[in-house]
C-alpha cells in the first residue's frame, strides 16, 4: 500500500512540474490609428464584429498569429478631413508574438 502511495505522489509531481512548464507570452502589443480610407478588413463579406474582420484578415492573409484584437477611442485625435491620412480617432490595438513584428509593420501596424 505505501508503494501504491508513493508512486500515485511521484506521479502527481510529474504532472504538476509538467504543466507549469508551459511556456506562456505576454505577446507584443501593436497599434493602428484608423484613417479615413477603407481599411482591408472593411472589404470582407463575413458576419462578424470588427475584432473579427481583422482577426480573419490575419489568419486567412497573413502568418501572423493574433491573439487578442481591442478597438479603443484613444488614437490619434479624429481630424475634421476626408483624406486618407486623416485620423478617425480610433486605434486598433492588436497582440501577437513580437516575431510577427514585420508582418505587422507591413499591414500599418506599429510597436506599442
């Protein structure tokens, strides 16, 4: 019975040791100042929210793996022009691995 004991404990150890050694990242937080201009994402025929138009975008058109997508009001400042580099107001913030840092600079995304 005790060696029944001690291998259920050695065993339990194991696997505890074993999953706290997943490897876990905070990922890199990315940033996009929408514009007046059409953004890619705005061309998908999907029914989904707007984190999802760009989180489609990504996985469908690019290798980039994103893991979280957050539209916040906190851009550069909304300006009175219709120009395409004139600013919304919005910011898209977008987190992946800072692998993905080309990539994300090629769709016009910038390091937070």
């Amino acid at each position: 019975m005790k060696l029944h004991k001690l291998i259920f404990s050695a065993l339990f150890c194991l696997l505890f040791l074993f999953s706290s050694c997943k490897k876990e990242t905070d990922g890199t937080w990315y940033f996009y100042d929408q514009t007046k201009c059409a953004d890619v994402w705005d061309t998908y025929l999907i029914n989904t929210t707007y984190e999802g138009l760009i989180e489609y975008h990504f996985s469908e058109f690019t290798e980039a793996t994103i893991d979280e997508v957050q539209i916040v009001d906190d851009g550069a400042e909304e300006q009175s022009c219709e120009a395409c580099s004139c600013t919304t107001g919005t910011r898209i913030r977008v987190k992946a691995e800072l692998e993905f840092q080309d990539i994300m600079e090629s769709e016009g995304f910038e390091l937070e």
